[in-house]
C-alpha cells in the first residue's frame, strides 16, 4: 500500500484554516469585498481535494 508523503496533511490544514480565515476576515474587516469569499471557498475546496489524496 502507498503512503503519501508527509506534506499532504499539512497542505490540506493549512489550505482549510486559510480558507476559513479568509472568509472570517471577508465578514468581519472587508464588508465590501467579495473576492475574500471567493478566493477562501477555493482554498477549501483545495483542501477537500487534497484530503481525498492523502492515504
């Protein structure tokens, strides 16, 4: 059986807290600014893509 290499979860973290930190800061600091939103929804579904790669 493979095993991913060790930088895959840490990817996959740091792309989730990076999306959901921008759309908090998106709705918290930058009222006006929908790209905030648009730019954190990819960096979670990045991180959902890498978790599907991690065995």
């Amino acid at each position: 059986m493979r095993q991913s290499p060790s930088w895959v979860p840490i990817l996959m973290l740091a792309l989730l807290i990076l999306g959901a930190v921008l759309i908090i800061a998106r709705n918290l600091v930058f009222s006006g600014n929908n790209w905030l939103t648009l730019v954190g929804l990819g960096c979670i579904m990045g991180g959902l893509f890498t978790a599907t790669k991690w065995r």
